[in-house]
C-alpha cells in the first residue's frame, strides 16, 4: 500500500509542475487543486494508516474463549 500512496504523491508532484508550465486559462484552477490535494492526500493517508493500525487488534492480544470460558492468544 505505501508503494500506491507514493505513486499517487509523485503524479501529484509532477502534475503540479506541469499545470505551473501550462499557459492555458484552465491551467490555473487545476494548479490549485493540484496545490490543495498535494497538501491534503498525505494528511488523509496517515490518518488512514493511523486509525487502522488502532482499530486493528494487535497480535498477541487475549482473546475470551466463549462459552467455555478459556482464554486463548490470538496470532498463533
């Protein structure tokens, strides 16, 4: 997943470059939003990553049995 998120980031880079070049009347409003998702992408990809990895049990943890009451560890 972070060889996507890189990918991703790259092409924003490099299209922010090409829309600054572009002497087009439509090459200003892309310019912006290509500015505004450069910044906001990585914000929301670390908040991805960060909430998943704390809603994800880690391994290890104890799990309860169920009915029977035994205690098992999970990742094993």
């Amino acid at each position: 997943m972070a060889w996507i998120i890189i990918a991703i980031l790259v092409l924003m880079y490099l299209s922010t470059l090409v829309f600054a070049l572009i002497d087009a009347p439509w090459a200003t409003s892309a310019f912006r939003v290509s500015v505004v998702s450069t910044l906001l992408l990585p914000i929301m990809f670390y908040l991805i990553i960060f909430f998943t990895k704390m809603l994800t049990p880690a391994r290890g943890d104890i799990v309860d049995g169920g009915e029977t009451g035994e205690k098992e560890e999970t990742g094993k």
